[in-house]
C-alpha cells in the first residue's frame, strides 16, 4: 500500500492535540534560515560578492548621506532662523504690554491728581471703580509681559518689585476707600498724597525701566543670533565640504582595499569547497558504515535467537519423555512464554533496526511505535504532535526522517539529562517540518562550532547529512540549562522525487 503521512485525526493517530508545552528559546546555531531550502549544496564560490560593485555602491551611499546632511542642517536653521523671529516677536509683545502699563500709570497720576484735590466736587467714593480698573488692567499687563518676556535675572528683579509695588498700591487704596467710607475725606486725601503718589512714581519708574531693558536686550539678541547663524552655516559647509573630501578618499582607498580582500577571500572559498566535499564524503561513509554495523547486528541477533530457539526444542524434547504430567505441562508452558518473548524482541529489534511500518503504514505511525518504544525503554515521556494536511512520503525518504527523529532522541538519552521531550509534525506548504525538542541540560552551540564534542558532532553531521540529501536542512537551537530543538525543514516537492542513498540508506 502507499505509504501516507497521516495529521491530526489521520488513520492511526492516537494522540489528541495537546496543550502546548514550554519550548526552550532559539538562538540559531545552525546557517540562517533562507526563504527556501536550495536544490543542491550551495557552491562558496558563487556566493563570493562583486567587490567592485559593492564598494562603489557604498561609496554613493556615503557621499548622498553627507549631501542630504548638508540639506537637513541648512534646512534646520531655516527653521531656526524663524523660531528666533518669534522669540523676537514674542519681545515685541512684552514691549506692547509694558507699554500699557505705561499708559495706565499716566492714567493712574491723573486719577490720583484729581482724587487729591480737596475742592473736589466728586466724593473719593467715586473713584473706586475706576481705580480699581485700572488696577486690574496693570496687573493684567504685568502677567502677560511675563508670560512673553524673556527671562533674565535683571528683569525678574525689576518685575517683582512692579508687583510688590501694585500690591502695596492697592493695599494703600484700599485705605484711602475706607476712610472715605468712614467719612474722613480729608484724611484720605491726604493718604492719597502722601502714600499713593510715590507708589505711583515708583510703578512709573519700574515700567520705564523695563521698557529699556526689553529695547536692549532684544537688539542685543538679534545681533547675536544673526551673528551664531552666520557662523554656523559658515561651518556647516566647511565641515560638509571636508566630510565629502574625506569620504571619497576613503571610499578609493576602500575600494583597492576591498579588491586585494576578496581576491584572497576567493582562495579561502576555493579552500572550503575543497573541504567541504572532503567532508561530505566523509559524513556519507560514515553514514553508510553505521548501516553496515545495523546490518550485522541484525545477523547476530539472528544467530542469537536460532541459539534460544535449538534450546527450547532440546526442552520440548525433554518434555516429551517426562513421566510427570504437571512437569511437563509446567515445561510447555515455561517453553511456550519463552517463545512469545522471544518472538517480541525479534519483533522489536527488527523494528528498531529497520522499521517496515514505514511501507505499510507511513511515517507518523511509524514514528508513534517508536515514541512508545523510546519512553517505555528510557523512562522519558516523549508527546508527538501533528499538525497540517495529509502527505504522501515514500520510505527511502521517509527512513532518512526517521533517522534524524532516531537520532535526535538517541541524543535525548544519551546527553540531555531531560525528563521529558516532544516531536512535533507539521507540513506549512512548501515545507515539512520536523521538531526534536527536551527539557534537558541545553549545550553550548558554539562548542559544536569549535569541535569540542566530535562524538555529537558525529551524530549531527548524520543528521544534518540526511537532511541535505532531502535537498532540506537541520538546524539546531539550545542554551545551556534550558534544553534543545533539533528541526529539520525539506520542501515537500523534494520528497516525492528524493534519490535513493542506496541499500546502505534504505535498509538498516
């Protein structure tokens, strides 16, 4: 029958969609994924860069990125240039204010000449509301040249004594309404002379001198801000223009620098192709003794079990000449129960030496016997889980992904020191994909790199071996103490049309 990858509810599958487990993090280890798995294995020569063409493209790059920052920076002080002219204009509206104060200080002195005449026809009374007007007006003007003004110790000094002096202004005129509410007229027209008039020339003198102030600093700051602009754009372009000189002259030296480089990077690939092959052949011998060692195994077991098999019947043979009948029924049936073991691990051993389930029933199958197996064997719980649509594999593919899967879990046992792992199925057209992970002990990837494990390093290169024959890749992601994923990844339009290994591959 046609050999099926079954998923989710698939003939056989026995295991229900799990809760997803705790998955270790990923630092890649192995090459970086690409959007697609490559036909064949990928020529370091042609990978070599253009030298010529990078470089001058680099170059452009660099000289634009200075010529754009030319702009922006003149572009900058454009728009700084016109905050400044707010700021002035801001100035301007501090005078305006100061200004209207002025005025309503020479309003003021006529209201307080008029308030101190004593042949007045006009109660003090009357001049409340007025007063008081102009007093909210001043105090209105006093705010809002502080919220336009610049801020400078001089002037605040100045500001805060305006306001004293309104204050104290305001509590003299109060005094004044009050005696005249009183009817102590005369009194309070004295108060009026004595008190309100020297206030009155103080918030006149305070107000001038603001004004002045605020007519000099603002001429001193328009000189200087013309004067920073100028040098700043002086500079500006001074620096571009030495930045752009630069950036040439380096990019030339870069350029011949670069050519020498890759000349000698194209001697090193040369070198790591050459390597590279060795290796392939290498892991591929190495893959076709481990299929020779199974085979012979799997002779001697062989033998093993014909050895069991001439005992039990030299035991049948007693059995039949045993006077006692309850000895020999005990015989038999000690004979039969050795039989039926026997016949298990053969079962067993065959399985786990080359599982033929693959051509009956496909690889999820196959791979739950050898879950079951696995944990029953070692004591660690192992959770498989598929997810995507059906997919046909045939066996000299499919033995290739079980081996990685064998492979993988071997390690689990040997190494990882877990209590529990998972493999996870997943087909995400164009890919399948295959998950080893546990919860162990974790590895140092870059001592993979380094060679400082070769005996799992023979055992990945296996893996990784397999994978590319599937036009696929493995990769690896692990931490130390936070356990490990092995995933493989093959196009699924590779596996329908995957070479043979040979009987090395094929039959274990």
């Amino acid at each position: 029958m046609s050999p099926t990858f079954y998923t989710n509810g698939g003939p056989g599958s026995n295991a229900p969609d799990p809760a997803p487990n705790p998955e270790p993090p990923r630092p890649a280890v192995s090459p970086a994924e690409a959007p697609g798995v490559a036909d064949a294995a990928p020529d370091p020569l042609r990978e070599v860069p253009s030298a010529s063409l990078r470089v001058w493209l680099g170059l452009c790059i660099i000289l634009a990125t200075f010529a754009s920052f030319a702009w922006y920076m003149t572009a900058r002080i454009e728009r700084l240039e016109q905050f400044q002219s707010d700021v002035v204009q801001r100035n301007r509206k501090s005078s305006l204010e100061l200004l209207r104060l002025q005025n309503d200080t020479y309003l003021l002195a006529l209201s307080i000449r008029d308030m101190a005449l004593r042949q007045s026809h006009y109660p003090l009374q009357d001049w409340k509301p007025a007063f008081f007007r102009l007093r909210d007006d001043m105090a209105d003007a006093v705010r809002l040249d502080e919220q336009f003004a610049p801020s400078t110790p001089q002037a605040d000094g100045f500001r805060r004594l305006l306001r004293a002096r309104l204050d104290d202004l305001t509590l003299t005129a109060t005094s004044v309404f009050a005696s005249a509410a009183r009817g102590d007229e005369a009194g309070a027209r004295a108060l009026v002379e004595s008190r309100m008039e020297a206030q009155r020339a103080d918030i006149t003198a305070l107000v001038a001198r603001l004004l002045v102030n605020n007519d000099q600093a603002q001429a001193d700051a328009a000189r200087k801000i013309n004067g920073i602009y100028q040098s700043a754009r002086r500079n500006i372009l001074l620096a571009t223009a030495l930045l752009f000189l630069l950036a040439l002259a380096t990019g030339l030296y870069v350029l011949q620098a670069s050519r020498r480089a890759f000349d000698k990077l194209r001697h090193l690939a040369e070198q790591l192709h050459s390597q590279s092959t060795q290796l392939r052949e290498l892991s591929w011998r190495l893959i076709d003794l481990q299929e020779q060692t199974l085979r012979r195994i799997a002779v001697d077991l062989h033998d093993e079990f014909g050895q069991i098999l001439t005992a039990l019947g030299l035991l049948l043979k007693r059995s039949e000449g045993e006077p006692d009948e309850e000895e020999r029924r005990q015989n038999l049936e000690a004979a039969g129960t050795i039989v039926r073991e026997t016949l298990q691990k053969v079962r067993d051993q065959s399985q786990m030496l080359h599982p033929s389930t693959l051509e009956d029933f496909g690889l999820e199958q196959t791979l739950e016997w050898f879950v079951e197996q696995f944990s029953r064997q070692t004591g660690i719980p192992v959770e498989l889980r598929t997810t995507g649509e059906s997919f046909e594999i045939p066996p000299e593919s499919a033995i290739h992904l079980y081996r990685i899967v064998q492979q993988a879990l071997n390690n689990v046992a040997r190494h990882a020191r877990a209590s529990r792992a998972w493999i996870a199925l997943r087909v995400e057209r164009p890919f399948l994909t295959i998950e080893i992970g546990d919860d162990g002990v974790g590895f140092d990837p870059t001592g993979l790199a380094a060679g400082r494990s070769p005996a799992r390093n023979l055992g990945l290169t296996a893996m990784r071996e397999r994978a590319e024959h599937l036009h696929g890749a493995l990769f690896i992601h692990s931490f130390p103490g936070r356990g490990a994923v092995v995933e493989v990844r093959v196009e699924l339009s590779k596996l329908a049309g995957a070479p043979s290994a040979g009987a090395a591959a094929e039959r274990m």
